[in-house]
C-alpha cells in the first residue's frame, strides 16, 4: 500500500501534498534559522530528507513525482525572479553590465577549467578528454534561485553586489548555452567532423536578440500596455496583469532558447514603479505587496522538490562522495575567483559567494551528458552523475551559508536601501 | 499544426497559456462591467468563448487540457472559499444555522420536483420515472463560488443573507451527496432489491462528522496551531501555514466525501483574527492582504476554465436549446422560492439568487447519470446532457447577474460592515 496521502483525485491528492509541503519546509527552514544558515539551506535538506525517507519506506509520499507541486515549485522560481527584477531598474542593470561581464566570464571558464582538471586528477587513466571537459562545463552556470532569495532575505538585492550577480547569472545563463552546444558537439565531432558554428552562432543570436529586443522595444511597449490597463474599469487589475506579463516574457524567453527565469527577471527590469502607480494607488497596494504572498508560498516549494532531487544512497559511496566533495570545492573556488571581476570597490567575496549556487542548468547538463553516446557508452557513467549531482547540491547547500557569513561580514552601507520584502 | 503556443516543455507550454488566460479573463471581465454585469460572468463568457474558438479553429489552443490550469483554476477556488470563510466565524455561522437549513432544503427539494415536472412534460412518453428524476437532482446543489465572488465583489460576504446563502451551499453540498446517492440506488433497484440505507447513513454520518469536528476539535486545535507558529522565528510563515491549513481541511473534508471547497471554507471561518493577531504584526500584513492576491490571479482561471467546458454547438440545436431554457427556469425559480425560507427580516430575493449558480456537483451528477445503465442504455442521452449542462451554463450566468441587481434593488444597511476585499 503506497501513501494513504495520495487519493484517487489528483487535486485533492495535491491539497494534502502541499499542505505536508509548506510544513515541512516551514520545520526546516526553522531548523536552519535556529543554526544560524539561511532557511533556504534547510528547505533543501528537508525535501533532501523527505525523498531520502521516500527511498526507505516506501509508503512515505514521493514528492518528487507530483505534478501539482512541481508545476507551483517551478512557476514559483519564475514569479521570485521576476520579483527580484521589479527591485532593479534598467539603467542600474546597465551600470553594472560590464562587472557582470566580467564576472559572467571568468565564472564560467574557471570552475570548468578547475573542474575540467579535477577530473582528470580522479577519473581512471585513458578516459576521454570529452568526458572531463563536460564534467567541468556542468559546473559552469549559476543558479541564481537560491542567491537572490538569500539577497531578498538580507536586504540586499538592490545593492551593486546584488545587481552584478543577478547580471552575471543571467549572462551565464547565455554562455552555459554555447557551452552545452559547443562540447555536445565537441564530443560527437571526436570520430570527426567539424564545429557546428552555425548552431553555435544561431544560439548565441536569439539569446542575445530576445534580451536586446525586451530591454528596448519591452521598455517602449511596457509604459503603453500598463496605460491602457489603467483605463480598465475592473478591480484587481494590477497583479494579473503584471505576472501575465511576467509570464508571458518567461514564455518568449524559453522560445529564444532561455530559461524561463532570465524571461520573467527581465520582465521584472522592464517594469518600472512610474508604470504601475495608477493601478497601485487604486487598488491599495504596491505591486511588491501583491507578488510577495505568491513568493512566499511557491519558492519553498521550489527549493524543498530541489533537494527531494539528490539520491543519498548512491552519493555516499566513498568514491563517489569523495569526487563529489572534490567537484564542489572546484566549484567553490572557481566562482569565488570570479568575485574578483566585480571591481576593486565591491566586496568579491559577497560576489562569489552568490555564484556558488549551482542548480537546474547544471542537471540539465548531467541530464544531456547522460544520453550523448561516445565509443557507445554514456559520456557520464551512473557513479559520475552521481558525483556531479552531489557536487551541485553541496554548492546548493554551501551558496546561501557563504553568501549570508560573506554579506555579515562585510557590510555594506548600500544594504539599507535594499529592497524591503524580505523583512 | 496545433496551437504554436504550445512548446514541447509543460513549464513553458504553461507559462505562455496563463499569460493568454489572463488577459482574456480581464478583457471579459471588463467588457462585463461596461454593461453592468459581474466581472464573472464576463469571466464565463469568454472561456466559453475561447472552447468554441478552439472548435472552430483547431490551432487555437484548447484551454480545458491544460494541465498547469486547470490545476491553478481548482487551487484557486479552494483559496476563494478559505478567504470567504475568513470573513465569518463560527458563532456567526452557528447563528444562521437554522435559516440556511431552512434554505438548503427548499433549495434542494424545489428544483428536484420542478425538475422532474419539466422533464416529465418535455421528454418522450414513456420516458422512465429514474431519469425524470435524475434530471430533477442535477439541479439541486448550488455552486458557491459564483457567488461568493460577487458577494465579495459587492461588499455583502458578511452580511446576514451572504452568510446564509453560503451555509446553505454548504449544507445543499452534503444534501446533494445524499441525493446522488438515493437516486442511483433508485435507478440501479429499478429492477428490484433495497434501498441502500446503509451506505446513506455512511455518506451522511462521514459528511457531518467532518463538519462537526471542524468545527468543536478543530476550533480546540486552531489557536494552538497558531501559538505554536507565533514562537518561529522563520520570516513569512503565517501564509504557508495558513493555507497549509486550509488545504488540509479541504483534503480531510474530501476523505469524508465532501467538496474540496467545503474543507477550505470551514478552515476560514475556523482561523480567527485572535489567532494569527502576533504574527501579522510581526509580518505587517493582514491575512486576507496575503490571500488576496493569490485569489485574484487563481479564481479568474476557474470562472474562465468553466466557461471553457459548455460546448456551444451541441447546445444550439433548437430542441435542445428549449429543454435547456425550461429547466434553466424551474432551476433559478426553485431556488428563489428557497430564498424566502431564510425569515421575514431577510432579503429573500438576494439569497434566492445567491443560490441559482449550479456548477461542479451539477455537472458531477451529469457524469454520473452518463455512466449509468437503465435498460441497456445509458441514464441520460446526449442531447439531455448537453441539456442539463446548458441549464447549468445559464444558471451560471444569469446567479451573478440576478445577485447583483437584488443587492442594488435592496441596499443592506449591514453591507457597510462588509469584507473590504472586494474593494
């Protein structure tokens, strides 16, 4: 008999799903409070736990197969990064585009350098030079999630540490792209045959195209779409609307070949407080008002099904953990390198440590590595995926921990002028 | 081709249809306020709207599949019944108890006899007695969403007919459970055997059960739930758990057999302002400001998703069309003689109206009837059910339309102490 939890109706089946959800990521972000550790930290190791349990007694819910609290998880992480849009501006993103360049770059190349030698240091003599080069590519692009919920929750979005790294992972974001596109091709060209340069530049000029097309024609088009809002006689028109708009960029995002939160942050830049006062003042409530409650529901949601994803067993195979725990120090370091990027000014270390997180590109990676054939076996053995999804979960786990010591540590005049919801 | 908006990622596919429901939902519902009619029955309008389209034109997207929707839509109607509870309490409710009994039983026994009546008059001779009947039932129990939102909309959800016109929703959703149940036995012992009193007194014992130990134990338990939440210190908790509990209600009320709304709603009248007082201090919003929002992006997608399952064609056939009409009337004519059994102080015309809108347990009954066999056919043919559905589509339309002008017709003084949420 599997969990008495699940009945036969899937929406009811999903209200009790949830209501155990929002529990349990309540008890462990709790727990990670009491310990002084962001209680993203804890909502990690809470779903890490519960999916843990899943394995051992098979009557416990699985929650990592449920379709409702998936899809809230996933819109959740669209509706945060848009959120954390609203709390920037155009021209303060455009300010710090050149630091988020750099950081984006140097982000990039170290830790798949790092990690590109950390496997050749610990993988079997004679084993494919593909095989290391994506093992360190799946440590290249940020998840940025996790950072900006710790940022939100230490007033610190809205500071330039905070707009560089939201920057930079939007940008690698892009530059995980090619990455993927030029060493999956890499590796299917090793029995010859040349670089896909077509595909590489194709890639390269949608991405770039949709985020030059919102941040221009978006911002020409925005102002007049939220002026004809304003003349709608309907009551609760603000919220609706805006994420309608969130989600509708999260949407032209995926098509340019994007994760859907680059589109919904972008929306969030786009969106300037001059556009919505109108409909603010009418409904009596700021727009952050009205996105916060959404947030607050569906990240944990987000966060918990994220450390549901990692299987225990397999990670705690000596070798295995021990390559994982490798990996992760790579990938630690190599971010942390690219704190240096931001400028003299700025803090590197609060840079850094908001690039650690790594999260669904890289498991997108492992999940490509794992089906690209070369000498007709998977680029990625079971033992290697295991290590690299470790390795993700503990930069996961590592990211919000650092980020808030590195944030304490130093801090920054600006943070007072950080954006409020997070209190 | 179908619908390019769908892309081969659910995520994305969702994103990109919620932006789409959105707009068209404000569109409908503001074009429904131009001609002074409720925003919801604009809401219907255009989801009925989008599904012919969709017929019409296949490569518009069909929004009754959609997984991520309708979901949303569901969770949101859960949502706008624990807020509509929010605004009562239990002793409130206990206090119109007799009246909406008084209500609910007209309310159920009017429409069944004079649905069985029209049928009886508009059917073939020869027709059975059971599907006469069965017919009658499927316009017994009020859907009280419809209604809730326009009470909301108007200020009236705490006014003394607004209370009413819920608990007796409430109580037609235990009578209608009751009256499926008689009526399929019926059917079923058509060709002989008993009455199953035995599964009867299980349904009804299981319903009430629910209700009374929501409303003794879970009163017992709420505050010091709540307490216990007081002591995190964890950053937005009062939303997840609030809505943790409502959800949980709404999945216990299910187990007994009840709608998931039902649940949701005595969570809210259940949760007291006493109880959550320290934490929307602490969290500097009020609990209905962190459920408003939710409910105005989720609720629209359920008026809209409703609208979107009346198939116009089948229903346009003349014969139908005038069956369709016929029981429309007797249904809005058998609950406006219910209104009056709510007392000589009371508005008799606002609760009657309150009660016309059928939905969800209408068009279960209609499933339900398709299933079943009499005499080797099926109960109801497929011209009857497009029938009975469009009845219910009409009640649909013409509840909030009728509500609205009797709340105008006859201002309570009561109404200015109303719930500010529609506002």
């Amino acid at each position: 008999m599997t969990l008495a939890l699940l009945t036969a109706d899937p929406l009811s089946s999903a209200l009790g799903l949830l209501a155990l959800l929002w529990l349990a990521a309540k008890v462990g972000g709790e727990l990670a409070i009491r310990i002084k550790v962001p209680a993203v930290a804890g909502e990690l190791a809470v779903g890490l736990a519960m999916a843990a349990l899943h394995r051992q007694f098979i009557s416990f819910p699985d929650v990592t197969v449920n379709v409702a609290a998936d899809l809230l998880a996933n819109l959740g992480i669209v509706v945060l990064m848009f959120a954390v849009g609203l709390e920037s501006t155009v021209p303060q993103m455009l300010k710090s585009g050149a630091a988020s360049l750099r950081v984006a770059f140097i982000g990039v190349a170290a830790p798949m350098a790092l990690g590109l030698g950390g496997a050749a240091l610990m993988l079997p003599k004679g084993t494919p030079f593909g095989v290391n080069l994506f093992i360190g590519a799946c440590l290249c692009a940020t998840s940025i999630g996790i950072s900006a919920q710790v940022l939100r929750e230490k007033c610190a979005a809205n500071t330039p540490e905070g707009r560089i790294i939201v920057g930079a992972a939007v940008l690698d974001d892009i530059l995980g792209l090619l990455v993927l596109v030029l060493v999956s091709a890499l590796v299917r060209a090793s029995g010859g045959g040349g670089l896909p340069w077509g595909s590489l530049a194709r890639t390269l000029v949608l991405a770039l195209g949709f985020l030059a097309a919102a941040l221009t024609l978006g911002r020409w088009v925005t102002p007049r779409l939220f002026h004809l809002a304003n003349r709608l006689r309907s009551e609760q028109v603000l919220l609706p609307m805006s994420l309608g708009f969130a989600f509708l960029l999260a949407y032209l995002g995926h098509l340019a070949g994007l994760a859907s939160i680059v589109g919904a942050y972008a929306a969030g830049l786009i969106l300037e407080p001059a556009h919505v006062r109108v409909l603010e003042e009418r409904e009596l409530h700021s727009l952050e008002d009205l996105v916060h409650p959404l947030v607050s529901v569906m990240a944990p949601l987000f966060f918990l099904l994220m450390g549901a994803k990692v299987d225990v067993s397999t990670l705690f195979q000596p070798k295995t953990l021990l390559f994982a725990l490798l990996l992760a120090a790579v990938g630690v370091l190599g971010k942390w390198i690219a704190g240096y990027g931001g400028g003299k000014a700025l803090r590197a270390s609060v840079i850094g440590w908001g690039m650690v997180p790594r999260g669904e590109v890289g498991l997108i990676f492992v999940a490509a590595g794992a089906q690209l054939m070369l000498n007709g076996a998977p680029l990625l053995s079971a033992p290697v995926q295991a290590a690299i999804v470790g390795a993700i979960l503990l930069t996961t786990l590592a990211g919000p921990i650092g980020l808030a010591w590195a944030l304490r540590a130093s801090p920054s005049r600006e943070a007072v002028r950080g954006g409020h919801q997070g209190s």
